[in-house]
DNA sequence: TATGAATGAGGGTTCATTCAT
DNA sequence: AATGAATGAACCCTCATTCAT
C-alpha cells in the first residue's frame, strides 16, 4: 500500500526531473510528466497539488540530502594533499545530481518563494560548511587570510565551470581522461595559481 | 524610414531582453515586451515573426558585438602585472552585460537552434580568444603550461561565482566595496593560488 | 444487512443534503460527500450510480414524506381561529427542513427530470390539499370565493418571504422573538390585509 | 471603436444571461457562452477576466439600474387606491427581468462575496424605497403599525409566489387573464385579506 | 461491502499569432 | 507602419466514475 503510493510519487518525480531538465519548467507539460510516467494526467494531481510543487518537492530536504551529506563530510580531512581527492569525489557527485542542479537553479532565478526554499537548504548549509573548513586553513596559516566566503564561492565557480563545459560550452573529446585533468588543474589553480612558482 | 524602422525594433529588443532576463522566456508575455516597449500588441509581430525569434535576435552577431570587442581587447595587454586590472575591467565589463547572459544561459539549455547561434557566436569566438592570449603567457613561461581552454574555462567560471553570488546567493552587504574585493580575489587566486607562497 | 445497507444509504443521503444546501450541487464533490458521511470515495457510487441519483433520492417519496404528512393534517383542523396556530406550526416545520426545500427548488430549475420527480409529489399533492382546504372556507363562507389554487401559491409565496429573509436578505437582529412576529404577521394579513378595518 | 467594443462586451453578457438562466451558472461553459455571441472561446475573457465577471457584471447596478428605478417612484403615489396598479407594474417589470433573477438569485446562496455585490443594491435600496412607503401609510393610518421591513418582506414574497408559479410549479392555462386575476389577489390578499369583511 | 488509486473528459484560462482597419 | 479585437490551440487542474484488491 504505502510501498504503491511511494512509487507512483517516485515515479512522477523522476519523470518530472527527466523532463524539467530537458526541456525547463515552464517548457513541460503536466500531460508530459504523466505519460512519461506511465500515468493518465489526472494521477499527477493526485500526489501533487499543484505542477510547481512538483518542482518544490523536487528541491525538498530529502533530495538534496545526498548533497548535503557529501558536503558535510568535508572538514573531516586534514591533509592539505588530500583536497584535490576530497574536491573530485565532490564533483563527481554533482555530476551526478546535475539534472536536478541545473533545473533548480534555472528555476530559482523567477521564482522567488522557491529560491529561499532551496537556499535555506543548499546555500547556507554547504557554503557555510565549505567555509568553515576554508577558516580552518586559514587559522593554520596553509591559506592566506581572506573572507573565507568569498573563497568558497570561488572555488564554487570553478567547479560550476566544469557543469557549464558539460552543458552550454562542450569541449571536443572531453573524455574522462580530459575530465581528470580538468580537476586536477581546479585543484591546482585553486591552491597555487596560474602562475609559475 | 529605416531609421525609424530600426529604432522600433531596436525597442522591442530593449524591451525583451529586461524582461526575459526578470521572468525569463515563458514568463514573458508578447503583450508585455509590447506594453514595455511603447508599441500595441500586434507591433511585434511586425518585427519578429515569431516570439523566438526576439530571442534569437538577443543573440546575434552585433548583438553580442560588445561583449566581443572589449574580449578582443585582452591580448593587447602585455604586462602580466596588468592582468589583474584588465580581469578586473572585464568583469565589470560583463557585469553591465549581465542581463544579455543571464538570457542567453538559461534559454540555451533550452533551445538547441538558439544555442548553435549563441555559441558560435560567444562560445567558440570569446573562449578561443581569451585561450590564445592564455596560450602566449605560457609560451613567454609566465604561465605554467596547461591545456589553455582549461584554463580560459576555469577562469570563467571563476567569473560566473561573481553573477551566481548576485543572482542566486546574494552575500549580506556586498557592496561596490566588497565587489571589488571579491574581483581582487579572483585575480590573485587565478595567478597565485590560495596558498601562502 | 439490509439494516446496514439502509444505514449506509441514509448517511450518504444526510450527507449530500448537508452540502447540497451549503454549497449548492455542483458546487458540492462526491469526494465531499463520502468524507462527510465517513466512506471512501469510492462507496458512494456503491449506493447511488450517479452523483445525479443522490441528488434525486433526495426528493424521493419517502423523503419528502414528512413535508407531506404535515401538510396532510391541515384540512382536519376546523375552527377559523385556528389557523393562526396552524400555519405558525408548519412554516416552523417548513423552516425544519429548510435545507431540503432550498436544494430541491435551486436544482429544480436546472434538472427536467428531477423537476417532474418532484413535482409530481410535492407540488401536485400538496398545493392540492391546502387548496382543497381553501376550498372548503369558501364553501362555508368564511373566506371570499377565489381561485383556491391562487390563494394557496400566495400563501406559500408570504411563506417563502420568510425562507428569503433568512438565506438571502438577513435582517438584523432576527432573533426568534422577532420571527415569531413575522410568522403571526403572515397569519394576520393573509386573514385580514394590511388596512385597518 | 467604442461602439464595436461595447456591442461585443453586450452580446456575451446577453448570452451569458440566457445560458445561466436556462443551465444555471457552473452549468454553463464558458465556451458555450463564446458559441452563443457568436465568438472564440478566447474572446470572452478579453471582456471579462474571470467566468464569475460575467456573473457580477450582469448583477452591476447597470442591470439593475430598471428594478431601483421603478422602486424609485413608487412613493410619488398617493392615493392608496393606485396600489394596485402600481403593483401590478411592478410584477410585470419583474416578470421581464426574470431571467437575471432567477441567475442572481440562486447564485447569490452560494457566493458570499457575489451576495454582498447584489444586495448592497437590490436588498438595502430597493426593500428600503418601498418600507418608507409602507411607513408613510402606517402614518396616515391607513395602514396597520407593524415593522414596515417585515410587511415589505411578505408583500415581495407575495410576488415571489408569481416568479414561482412561473418557473416551478405552472397553473394550467395560466394566460395573460389569468395573471391578472393573479395579480388582483395578491393586492387585495395584502390590503384586506383572505376573510370576508 | 468497502477502499482509494487511477482515469480522462472537460472546464476555465492564457497567450502567441492573425488580420481587418 | 501601427493597432487591438479576435482567435483557438494548449495549458493546468478538477472531479465523477471505474475497478482491482
């Protein structure tokens, strides 16, 4: 009984986020999400009230839990040499949740009451966790003292670069050896820059 | 006459682009890139034929030229110790431009002609540029050696945490002062790493 | 079983005449009406086929048994100066079953079918008898000869004043004091006219 | 321009009326209402943002405006010998407006807000016009003292009881004499009674 | 007998697009 | 060139009804 309900709702969802990535929220349709799912239309309705809580639930504590908890794993490592370990296996997940990154952060740009929905979540949460392990290396003296904040997002940025080679700007024959050298060069430049020591 | 022709389409555009880039492409009414640009509803379609192709219009060549010409600009700049000051005035440079990128970003995942237009415009024009002036860095020995795209995308995404901090996670108090700090930040990890040398 | 059954009926039927008069019928939902009488939505559709048939039943014979009743009585009581007493007693009856008479006139007009189920019991039976009782006064004199049928449509018509007064056009502070004088008013013109004698 | 707009804006309103009277107000398809003014599904709500617009709108003190004028001049009359035309007029008035009665009517059980609408005009207007009459006879002594809102009540379900025989429960061969015969009881019912003198 | 998940036709509403003026 | 009334397909959503359990 609650093992049918589950999956009818899991199936919507998983259509839903099939669909929104491709193709944008307001680009699918109910109809679609249905049929995609296996379900008459009306059946959506029946698990979500509305088309856009779809999308929030979409967001929900519970999805982006698995984000969460790799972010929170972070400060448990010490040594400096590991981070660019720590920082691949990061990526790597978000490379995996990418579908739902992506809408939600589309999404999040119109919709204001969904924006702080997400952002109590991801936004202060991990950014804050991130931060603290940036102050920690701060305090011993490993990286220089600046807004640790401010460094987080850029490290944040760089990673983003990656999910936008993948999505807008393709690179010919990025294959995953490509990929592994693009990580390591975001680890590199993260901790010592471009430039030649 | 075409002068005149010229200015009305120019005012649709105008009109468009400020609000695609507030509620985005579906969230846009025709009637409203009409109210806004002064004209009656069916104006626009005298001009456009089809409300997509306003946004294609957003994206072409002497559309984009702005953004093109001050990338142009980049290799002309010798010095390494101005790299920073020039980053710096890019940024600002795309920061003005912000609302054109925001459109373009978020519509292109979404509209696969739209895209191509886009990329072969901005994608392969800019990031071949900024790479090429990448490469000569490394070649004089300044830079390390690198796969120069890598470079040239981690840079931007470096970029892109400034428009994701003001647009999706927007910092308590960021103002022009601690922008500019947060641009000083981008440079010196970009060059120098985190790391205390 | 057949106690069950009815007991089931019943409710569904309580249910629907609840509803049917606060929030008319199509404003009303089966899944409502299940709720209120405490099944699955699915049940009701185990008693009635239709959502139409419940709205029927409710004007079935039985039903509308009791109104019938009351108003079979009235010929038996005799003396003049009765009536006053009488008719008090059956507009308080009346107003007991408010919510069924508002249902079944707000559907009537709406509904062929249930038009005639209805009127074929109520209207028919029992303008008829309260006519036959017009009737008779005039035969002995006590009322003047008009079309009895008239007489008794105006009569009802004072009486719905009463069911307008209390659904549509509330007065202020129409305690039951205040109804009591409203009802004997009825009486006291319907006998004797508004002008002083 | 003015006059093609207010000719359209008219011709879905009379169909609406027309519709809502025959199949009552959710009963009635907006696209039904389109068909019937001989335009587009669409158009309708060019006119009117919601279905439940042209639902106030046809109550608006606009189509009203006829029922309160009439009102109006009933206290000009003097001689209590008139009543009896006057009331006739009235009835004759209302039969013509019948159609939009009965919509606003039973609509007003079920939408508050649209209840207030209305009643805020025909209610407090029109039944207060015609209790200063009554109370001006009281004066007089013409009249009986009674609450002059309670014999305005009954003297307007009196002519309820018209409305009903009309749309409820038919008289057989109920032609235009008849009506008048109709019409001279109710006057004389609410000036003298049914008793002999 | 009772359930409640599933259905899908149909309803109100939106909006890009057309076209007579 | 510009208008804005009109269009109608398509959208989100509701709900009476069915049926496997």
């Amino acid at each position: 009984m609650s093992e049918t309900k589950k999956d009818s709702r899991q199936m919507i969802l998983d259509a839903a986020l099939s669909l929104f990535s491709q193709k944008g929220f307001s680009g699918t349709t109910t109809k679609e999400i249905a049929k995609e799912a296996g379900f008459a239309e009306g059946t959506v309705f029946r698990y979500f009230p509305t088309k856009k809580d779809i999308l929030i639930a979409l967001a929900e504590p519970h999805a982006v839990a698995g984000l969460k908890r790799v972010m929170n794993s972070l400060p448990n490592q010490d040594e400096e040499s590991n981070l660019r370990a720590i920082l691949e296996n990061r990526l790597v997940t978000i490379a995996q949740n990418k579908d739902l990154l992506k809408v939600i952060f589309t999404e999040a740009q119109y919709h204001e009451d969904f924006r702080k929905e997400v952002f109590d979540n991801i936004g202060t949460h991990v950014l804050g966790t991130v931060a603290g392990y940036m102050e920690k290396r701060m305090e011993t003296g490993i990286f220089r003292s600046i807004d640790p904040i401010v460094a987080t997002r850029i490290l944040v940025g760089m990673m983003l670069s990656l999910l936008v080679t993948e999505n807008f700007l393709p690179m010919k024959d990025f294959d995953q050896e490509k990929r592994q050298g693009y990580l390591d060069e975001i680890v590199h430049i993260f901790l010592y820059g471009l430039t030649k020591r």
